[in-house]
C-alpha cells in the first residue's frame, strides 16, 4: 500500500489530475511571498554598511543561485528515474526542468554581474563561482540542445536523462577544479568573500525570497510538466476530454 | 564488417563470454582499420598544428607572450582535435550495422567500447601528446615545462577520449552532430583542461607538478571506469532511434 502513490505516478492521468488542484496554492504561495520578500528586501531592510543598496540584488541573485543548482539535481534524478522505471512522467518532468533551470542560471550570473559593477567595478570577473555558474549554464544548453536534436521524443528523453546523469556525476569535479584553478590565479585587487554573518533584519527578507522562488519554481515546474504531459498524451482519451474542457472522471 | 568476423571466429556452439579475447580482437581490427585510414588519423594533427601556427599570426611573435599562453593554448588545441576527431568514433559502425552487431554479442558492450577509445586515443591523442614538444619549442615555451606538458597530455587526451565517447555515442544517431557533440561534451572537459594546463604552469613556475598529474589520472581512472559504461547505454538508445 505504501508503494501505491509511486506506481500511481506512473500514470500521467492520475498526476494531471491530483496535480490541477495544486496549482492555485502554489501560485498564490509563490506571489504573496516573493511580493512580500520584494518589498520587505528592497525598501524596509537595512543599507548595507559597505556596498549601500547595491547589496539588494541578493534578494534576486541567491534564490535564483540556489535553484539553478537545485534544478540541475532535479533534473537529472527525475532524468534516473525514467531510466530505471521507465516512467512516462518522470521525463516530462525532466524536459520541463531544463528550460527553467537554464533561465535561473542565466538570472544568477545576470543580477550577479549587475551587482559586480558597482561592486567590483566591473561587469565580470573570472572568479571561480562565477566560472561554476556559467559552466552549469553550459550543461544546461547541452541538455536542451540534445533534446531538441531528436525526431522521437521517448530517444530524446533517454538520451536528455543519460546525459543529464553523467553531468550530474560531473559538477562535483567541475565545481572542485574550478575552485582549486581559482585560488591558483586569484587576482590580488579583488575581495570576494562575502560577509558570513548576515544579519537577521537583512536575513529574514531574504528567507522569504528563497522560499518564495522555491514555490515559484515548483509552479512553474508542474504547470510546464503538465502542458508537456497534454502534449505528449494528446491522442488518449482524457487529454481530448481536458482539451475540451470537459471535466475528468477518477481516474482510479 | 571486419570487426564482426573477427569476434565471431570462434566454435559458434560455444559461445565466447570472457571480455579479455574480445576486446583483444577489437582492439587488433580496430588499430588495423585506423592505420588503413592515414589521412583520418593525420587530420586532427594537422589541425592541431595549423591552429597553433595561427596564434603568432592573430597575437602577434613577442616570444614573452607566447611562451606566457603556449600550455593555454596547447592544451585547448588538443581538446578541439580530439573533439572534432571524436565525431567519428562511432558513425561508420552505427551506418553499416555493426555497432547493433556488437551490442547484440555476448562480450559486454563496455569492453567494445573500451576497445574503441583505445585505439582512438592511440591514433589521436597520443600523437598529439608527442607533438606537443616541438610546438611548444616553436611557442617559445621555456624546456621547463616540456615534460610536465607531454606527461599532461598523454593522461589528459585519454580521459578527453574516454568522456567524449559518451557524447559520440549520445549523437550517434543525429545526422549533424558535429557542432552538437562540441556543446554538450565541452563543459565535462573543464576538470581535464584546468588540472592539465595547471600541471605545466606549476613546472614553469618550478614547483613539483605529481599533485595535478595525480588528480589527471584519478580523472582518467574514474572515466576509464564509469564512461565507457555511460557510452554503451548511449548506445543502446541511440540504437533504439
């Protein structure tokens, strides 16, 4: 019986419909906290002593950072699990997570760069996250671009997932030899550690972003995953009854 | 195909399950159809050569800075001709059937694959490894760092090698896969090419360069061991198209 839900998924169907009912939380979860995160970061937290308000991008920048790197992981798990179970479902979700991860990592290397000007002085530097970043947009490119390459999608979706793994396998490597290939040819003139404590009136905005941009992701997520499913599925029965609005029996 | 004869000499009522012969096999007709190509194995070489001609023509000849981008500049070379040699790997036996022939042998389809980057890395990267010297002599590159760039080479062009051919094997299928296998293989290239040319800045500099030659063949164990596994199940999908 515990198993029930996992072989459930297996069934675009049975995901459709328990997932139509998610969407408007989801939504309004991920609007009212990135509003309320917004507005609480960029005018009621504190200046920061050093940078001034350029500081307030990182409340765009870490939340987009940290699920450009969440949605590769994503990606590629959902990737292995089509694999091993042959999971219809699992796919869409892996092909829906590309296009939105690699758009999270160009926002974080974007609002990054933004802020290294008035920062640094300069729009980009070598530096080694930075360099992490844009070798994981790379990966995501890849991605997208081999599965775009396939006339079948099942070809693609395995072909997307298995490379999708080894990049997984990768990143590790690539981040660690990034950052020994940094400390190696660190430029003097230019700081970048950031102050490890923050502080919590600059803290608590901030938490309220990154859960609002995790919601905000998950929405995103299900809504493209459930327009690939009606894409896929078109042909079946129910997805003709969705396109024409009629509504589902229980699917069981 | 040649390669397929070869494995199946053999009493075809018992078939041959041990890898060591087959791969053998494999390895012998495959060096025999590489060295029958001599212009496919001279290609990426004179890529090689003709690209790093190149750079004192866009840079300008200050001996200061070539010296100062020559490992840079070797080692990105090298990567790009095994790259666009690698497109290759496993076309003409995808196109003429054997590659389904293989996967349906009863050696497993690693050692096939194994076989393949073999003779791959000894037609490419190897001589690529022992060319490196002389250009880097024509780069100006101090004799300090000769070792350290021909023994990066030689371990780096076989880990280049080994995780191109997942790519290969992942866009074997595609007609134009060229540009393709590049985008999706060259961010796995990234550990390979830093810990590479930091094993020639490091001699340059006169430090000890085993730590970087050391993580190169971690590297090349770790792909040796997992790659040719991710080829042959990218195989078995390309197959499937």
């Amino acid at each position: 019986m515990a198993w029930q839900w996992f072989h459930r998924l297996g069934s675009p169907r049975w995901f459709y419909q328990k997932t139509s009912g998610w969407l408007p939380w989801l939504a309004a979860a991920s609007v009212l906290l990135l509003l309320v995160g917004t507005v609480w970061g960029l005018g009621f937290a504190p200046q920061d002593a050093k940078q001034g308000n350029s500081y307030r991008i990182i409340y765009i920048h870490v939340p987009a950072a940290f699920l450009a790197l969440a949605g590769y992981y994503i990606m590629a798990f959902s990737g292995a699990i089509g694999l091993i179970w042959k999971m219809k479902l699992s796919y869409a979700v892996m092909r829906a997570a590309a296009p939105i991860g690699a758009v999270l990592t160009f926002i974080a290397l974007f609002t990054g760069s933004l802020w290294g000007k008035p920062t640094w002085g300069t729009y980009w530097v070598w530096d080694a996250r930075i360099t992490s970043m844009l070798i994981l947009l790379f990966l995501y490119v890849g991605v997208i671009a081999l599965s775009r390459a396939f006339a079948r999608e099942q070809v693609a979706d395995k072909a997307c997932a298995l490379l999708a793994l080894v990049g997984t396998v990768n990143i590790p490597i690539i981040y660690k030899s990034v950052d020994w290939w940094f400390t190696l040819h660190q430029p003097a003139t230019i700081k970048l550690t950031e102050s490890s404590s923050i502080d919590p009136s600059m803290f608590y905005p901030l938490l309220v972003m990154i859960i609002g941009f995790y919601c905000f992701y998950a929405w995103t997520l299900l809504v493209h995953t459930r327009n690939l499913i009606l894409q896929r599925e078109w042909r079946t029965q129910w997805a003709q009854q969705v396109l024409r609005g009629e509504p589902l029996g229980d699917a069981g | 195909m040649a390669s397929v004869d070869s494995i199946a000499v053999r009493d075809p009522a018992e078939p041959c399950h041990r890898a060591g012969p087959g791969f053998m096999a494999l390895l012998r007709v495959e060096l025999l159809l590489a060295l029958r190509r001599r212009a496919d194995i001279a290609n990426p070489l004179l890529f090689f050569v003709t690209v790093l001609a190149l750079l004192p023509l866009g840079v300008g000849p200050e001996p200061e800075l070539l010296a100062r981008m020559a490992p840079g500049m070797i080692w990105v070379m090298a990567l790009l001709a095994t790259l666009l040699s690698q497109e290759s790997l496993f076309r003409s036996d995808f196109e003429d059937g054997s590659l389904e022939q293989l996967t349906l042998s009863p050696q497993p389809l690693y050692f096939a694959v194994l076989a393949k980057v073999t003779v791959h890395w000894l037609v490419t990267g190897l001589p690529l490894a022992l060319l490196s010297p002389l250009l880097a002599m024509m780069l100006n590159l101090p004799a300090a760092g000769y070792p350290s760039l021909l023994l990066s080479l030689l371990l780096g062009t076989a880990c280049l090698s080994l995780i191109g051919a997942v790519g290969a094997a992942l866009t074997v299928s595609l007609r134009r896969a060229g540009l393709l296998l590049a985008l999706i293989v060259m961010p796995l290239y990234v550990p390979v090419l830093i810990f590479g040319t930091g094993a020639v800045q490091a001699a340059l500099d006169g430090y000890a360069y085993s730590v970087q030659l050391a993580v190169l063949a971690a590297l090349l164990a770790a792909a040796a061991a997992l790659a040719p596994l991710a080829a042959a199940g990218a195989i078995r999908i390309s197959l499937d198209s």
